[in-house]
C-alpha cells in the first residue's frame, strides 16, 4: 500500500487510488436513480439530403437505440426509403451496451480504448457472416482488427482453478500432454473415463418417431417443442453424476460464465447450447455423433423443414462471401475475433450516421415510450412518451428488454383499446426470463507503471503466456467472495488497439468481471469503489499484480456496474418465444401482428445474433409494407420478430 505516498484522486467513498485516473461513471444505476427531467434531441437530416421525402402515413415506431435498434433503423430505411420512421430512446445517448470510449492516460502521451461492454465478434456461422454484410455495406471492414485464429490469444484461453491460471489445450496433442499435468484436467480423470464410455448408451429423450410417415415425424416433433432443461441437468443426464458434476463444477461453469454471467442450473440448453440439444436429437447421444448415420440405430435423418433451413442459411452466407469478395473471404476464415480501432462503438457510429443523413428518419433521444395503445376505430396505433405526449404510428418495434416492453403493453392510455387481446399471458411470456447483473473494470497499465512491480521493471506484467484471458469455474465460489467471473487481458485479445503514439512502449489493457449468479441474492449491488475494490483484490491474487501498480499513478481505471444487462434463458425458452410469437400475430384487433420485437431478450445475445435477428425483422416488415400497399392497404401482415421459433414446422 502507499498510504503515505500523495495521492490527488479519490472515490467518491473517499478511496486512495495512488493517482491512477479513474473514470467516472456515466452507467446506469441500481436500483434505478429517480428520473430527472430529461432533455428531447431530434436528429434529423440536414436540409438538401437526396433522401425521398416520406409520406404522410403514420410513422414507424422504433424503440430503443442499442445495436437491435439502429440496426432496425438502418434497415427499414434503406428498404422503405419513403415510409417514416422514429426512433425513441430513453437516455441522452446512442448503443445501449456498446460502449468505446477512446481516452488519454494521465501523462498525456497515449490514449487507450476502453469497453464497457461488448468487445470483440466472432465471424462463424451464419449469424457470423450477416454482422460482416452489415459492416461491409457500412463501409467499415478496412477498419476491422483482426485476430487470426493462430495468434496466441486465440489458442491460449486459461481456467483459474487449484490455485493457479490452467491453460486450456487448443488441440488434441496438447491436451494429451496436459492431462496429467493441468489441475482442471486431472479433476476429471477418475469419472471421465466411466462416463463417457456410457454416454452412448444412456436413454435418448428423443426417441425416433414409430415410423417415418410424414404425420408421424411432424407429431413427433411438435412433442419435442415442448423439451427442454438446463444445461446442468442436460450434462448430469448424459455424462452421469460423478463426470457430469466434475465437468460442470470445474469447466463449463467458467464457460458459461463468460458468456451469459450464469449459473449452469438456471441456463436453457436448448437456447444457449442448441448444438448439444440438435446432437442428442440427430444422432441419439454426443458421442453417436461420431459413427456413420448406418451405423446408429438411433440417427434421425434432418426433416425436410430442417434442410431448406440449411440449405437458405448456407446461400445467404456465399451470398455474403461474394459480396466481400474472395481476399476477405480468405482472410475472415481465418479469423478467430476481430474489433475495429474505435472498438465496436464505430458500428454505432457508422449506423448513427447513415440513419441520421437520411430524411425519412427521426431520432429522439430523451424520449422513452412508456405505453402503447389501439385507436378505438382499430386503424392506428398510439406510442405514448415519457413527456406524455400520443404519437399516432403504424408499427411499433420493440427492441428494448422483454421486461420493459412488458411494462409498456400494460400501460394503455385512458379510453383507448389495449394492444393485447390475451394481455395477461403475453405479459407473463415477456416477463419470465430474469437479467442478469454484471460489473466490469478495466485497468489501462503503462510501462512505467510495471517499473513499480516488487524486484524492479520486467517486461511483461502478465505472468503467462499471452492470451485471451482466463476465467474462474464455480467450484472456486468458497474461496470467491468477491464474485470475480475473470479477467480479459484486452491487450493480448485485441493486441492492435491500443499502439502507443509516444516512446514510452505499450500499455497492459485488463479487465476484471464480476458479478453475474454471485450477485444474484444482492439485495442492493455494489457501487463501483466497491467494484474496484475487489477488482484491485482479484489483480493481486490471480496475477500478482500489486495495487501499487494497478493504481499507479499513470495508470487508467474505469468501472461500470452494468445492470440487468444479460438475459438469462431459462429452461423452456423455446416454446415461450414460440408462443409468444403467436400471441403478438394475433393480439390486435386490426389484423394483428403490428407489433414485433427483437434483441437480446429473444433471439441470442451475441453481437452477431442482435444484428442479423433485427436484420431479418425490418426486412420481413419491408416486405410486408410493400405487400400491403400493392394490396390497396387491406389487412395488415403480421410480422413478429419470432418467426425462427417456428421455422422448423
């Protein structure tokens, strides 16, 4: 500690930080701040854009400007050029959890990228492949960062458990070499063996249907709809008690950590690892997954519905790959994450920009809609806004959390028709899933900061090998008291962001996440002092990094509590989207399906998922407004943003 060394900057708490810089919030609070007055911002065009001028239909409602939102946005503009469209957003600023921020260090002499949310995108599968159509028609993939699925951060991935960092083999050789050696893996030993030799043979929930007629195969899967566990449950029933615990405990816990902030018994299988849920059900077990189909007596042939599925996604990702052309083709095969130099607010920056320049678009910022309601006659519809005022519109799309849409359909304006027929039902589909909670910090650690470490300066301040990063299974939460879901190391993960502009060599760039289930019998969450407390703590303890040099005084710190910012899928996820989806299609009196939703509440919580989900929504909208005209404006096209959960009918 340097209690006598002077120290200029403090914590709201009165908290030394050994003048490290730290970066104020600008987060949201928990519980919620009461709401202040708030300022209305319209963006608009400027005058003289060559956008055609829109018509005077009743708008089309857009709520919410995270990345669902403008990507939303974005597209209903290009496809509907003269149909308006709003966009509300409650705060002063556009993104939602996309959060760059490009700042200096305290000597002035580099700027740092910092992310409070999101931060790297993986370009796999056909989710994968949309997000890249979107940033090449944004004009944006010369400014991709890309980290090639060869570089060390992308093979080295490490586990925090028996009291040291395990690195996670990248591949079969080296997990041979590291059975014994790693603690992670020799945990596993003694059940694994027993447990995966009887994995194929264990009892299916997938039975295969009493014959192959095509009634036979549709009752069965309309059976299956209705299946789903967590993903706990999912493993103990295949891999048994004894490995399926080890398994859980000591890996996929940390995984899943890292991805949805959650713990392993709350989390749906099927809507967060559909690929496990799609094995058990093609071919019987995982392990059968190996054998020729006329080997396994349990294999499944994919269901006609099932292969124009494939057969669709596989033409829009070569359509794409054409599009980029084969040199990014090549390259983006190749590639395990990239970001962009401005981090991934220059995707927000980018759509802003375009959405803004184009006349047929307004953007409110300031402006939350807070109710939603039927004229009487059944012709429009009425967004009601945080300063009370009814604006008559079309549509209404959704891309706010389902809770928050779920307050809004239940907040109707006096004498006017709710929107919903079934109310109470919908309202409890959109209701059902929790958020979670998660707090983030991140250090930015110039060399002459290291100089401080205990023995003088060493030239790297990570203690292993460079990497992505590591994370921390729920096995350690005895010896977890300060909720550390683990540690990124941005300066290994997305190793050309920050290059230096002075001669005083590259900053250390790492950020401590906490929270998630360990928050979740909180009754209030820490503040951020808090938070970067036990993020100085989990430094010290997991990579020797001593306070003195985390809050160096040429050091740069930011914490961010980030609330309800994760949905958590629980079990039988699915079937509720697939029900809800119905109810919105038929929930107005006019036609139904006026209103559609999308996001992360819905239909995945990757980057890539948000972007091609809303994607697919405007452009089913586009069609369905062009129907509509073509057809005299008769009856509306429902459009509900869940058209995937019935696919596969």
């Amino acid at each position: 500690m340097l209690a006598t060394q002077s120290c200029p900057w403090r914590t709201s708490a009165g908290r030394r930080l050994c003048g490290a810089r730290l970066i104020p919030s600008t987060s949201l609070s928990w519980p919620p701040r009461p709401r202040a007055a708030v300022q209305v911002r319209t963006l608009e065009s400027d005058a003289g854009q060559r956008s055609p001028t829109p018509t005077t239909q009743p708008p089309i409602a857009v709520l919410g400007a995270g990345l669902s939102g403008l990507t939303t946005t974005l597209y209903l503009s290009r496809a509907l050029p003269h149909r308006r469209i709003i966009l509300f957003e409650a705060s002063q600023r556009l993104g939602g959890w996309v959060q760059s921020e490009r700042l200096q260090l305290p000597s002035g002499k580099q700027s740092v990228l910092l992310e409070a949310g999101p931060r790297s995108v993986r370009p796999k599968g056909v989710s994968g492949w949309s997000t890249i159509e979107t940033l090449h028609s944004l004009g944006l993939l010369n400014q991709l960062l890309i980290v090639p699925s060869s570089s060390p951060s992308a093979k080295n991935r490490f586990i925090w458990y028996g009291g040291q960092l395990n690195k996670l083999p990248s591949s079969l050789p080296a997990f041979l070499a590291s059975l014994f050696r790693l603690p992670v893996l020799r945990s596993l030993i003694s059940s694994a063996l027993s447990g995966l030799l009887r994995e194929p043979f264990r009892p299916s929930r997938f039975a295969r249907p009493k014959s192959e007629s095509p009634d036979e195969v549709a009752r069965q899967r309309s059976r299956e709809h209705l299946i789903d566990e967590s993903v706990e449950s999912y493993i103990r029933r295949r891999f048994g008690d004894s490995f399926g615990s080890q398994l859980l405990n000591n890996v996929l816990s940390a995984v899943l950590h890292g991805i949805y902030a959650a713990d392993t018994r709350q989390l749906s299988v099927r809507s967060t690892l559909s690929m496990l849920w799609k094995t058990e059900q093609r071919h019987g077990s995982l392990l059968r997954a190996i054998l020729p189909p006329k080997w396994n007596k349990r294999y499944r042939p994919p269901t006609k519905g099932e292969e124009e599925a494939r057969a669709r996604e596989e033409q829009e990702i070569a359509a794409v790959k054409a599009e980029v052309g084969p040199e990014w083709t090549a390259k983006l095969e190749k590639t395990s994450v990239y970001s962009l130099r401005e981090g991934l607010g220059e995707i927000v920056t980018a759509m802003s920009d375009e959405i803004t320049a184009r006349r047929n678009v307004s953007v409110r910022l300031g402006d939350g809609v807070e109710g939603i309601s039927e004229a009487k006659d059944g012709a429009s519809l009425f967004v009601t806004t945080q300063d009370g005022e009814d604006v008559p519109v079309s549509r209404v799309i959704s891309t706010l959390s389902s809770y928050k849409l779920a307050d809004i359909l239940a907040n109707t304006i006096e004498g006017a028709k709710p929107v919903l027929e079934g109310g109470a039902s919908v309202l409890s589909l959109l209701r059902h899933n929790p958020s979670t909670n998660v707090a983030v910090v991140t250090f930015a650690i110039p060399q002459e900061a290291i100089a401080a470490m205990p023995g003088g300066r060493r030239h790297r301040l990570l203690p292993v090998d460079e990497g992505f990063g590591f994370l921390v299974p729920r096995t350690e939460t005895p010896n977890n008291a300060d909720g550390i879901l683990g540690v990124v190391f941005d300066s290994d993960a997305i190793p050309d962001q920050d290059s230096p502009d002075g001669a005083d060599g590259g900053v250390t760039k790492l950020t401590v996440m906490m929270g998630g289930p360990h928050f979740a019998h909180a009754t209030t969450l820490p503040s951020e002092d808090e938070c970067l407390n036990r993020a100085v703590r989990a430094l010290d303890r997991f990579l020797s990094i001593p306070e003195s040099v985390s809050l160096h005084s040429s050091s740069l710190v930011q914490a961010r509590v980030q609330a309800n910012c994760i949905p958590t899928y629980l079990p039988g996820h699915y079937s509720r989207m697939r029900s809800l989806g119905e109810e919105l299609a038929r929930a107005t009196a006019a036609g139904g399906g006026r209103v559609a939703v999308a996001g992360a509440s819905y239909t995945g919580v990757s980057v890539n998922d948000v972007i091609r989900e809303a994607k697919l929504t405007a452009q089913r909208i586009a069609r369905a407004e062009e129907r509509e005209k073509a057809n005299g404006g008769g009856d509306i096209i429902a459009v509900t943003g869940l058209e995937a959960f019935a696919a596969e009918d």
